[in-house]
C-alpha cells in the first residue's frame, strides 16, 4: 500500500538547512527539464485552432531554414 502513495508522489525537493532558494531554483530545474514550464506557458490562453496552425507551420520552417544553414556550412 505504502508503494502505491511513493509513487503519486510525482517532484519533490527537500529543503535542507532552512535554504529555501536554493530549493526552489532546484525545483525550477527540474520543472523546467520536464518540460511542465513550457506546457503551462503554452495553455495558459485558449489558441485558436487555425493560430495554433500557422505557429507550428512558422517554426516547422525556422527548423527547416536553420538545419538547410547547417548543412550549407558542411559543404
């Protein structure tokens, strides 16, 4: 029973000798590797589905652009 509350659990950081921001700033990375800034970032308004569309289609093109400059330097 007690695995089953362990694995709830979800991020944590301990806060050790009353040093809460350094906690925090911890705890920041770590949201931050997980990518839960950024989807909180990305829902925080209502995108329109055809806005929503047009974003990716810009950056599909930014990674294109960037990665056909990449290669021209290897030439």
């Amino acid at each position: 029973m007690s695995s089953d509350i362990n694995d709830r659990r979800g991020l944590y950081v301990e806060v050790r000798n009353n040093d809460v921001t350094r906690a925090v700033r911890k705890l920041k990375k770590l949201l931050n590797n997980e990518g839960m800034i950024k989807d909180m970032r990305k829902n925080e308004y209502y995108e329109k589905p055809s806005a929503k569309k047009r974003r990716e289609k810009q950056q599909a093109r930014k990674r294109w652009i960037k990665e056909q400059e990449k290669n021209k330097e290897n030439w």
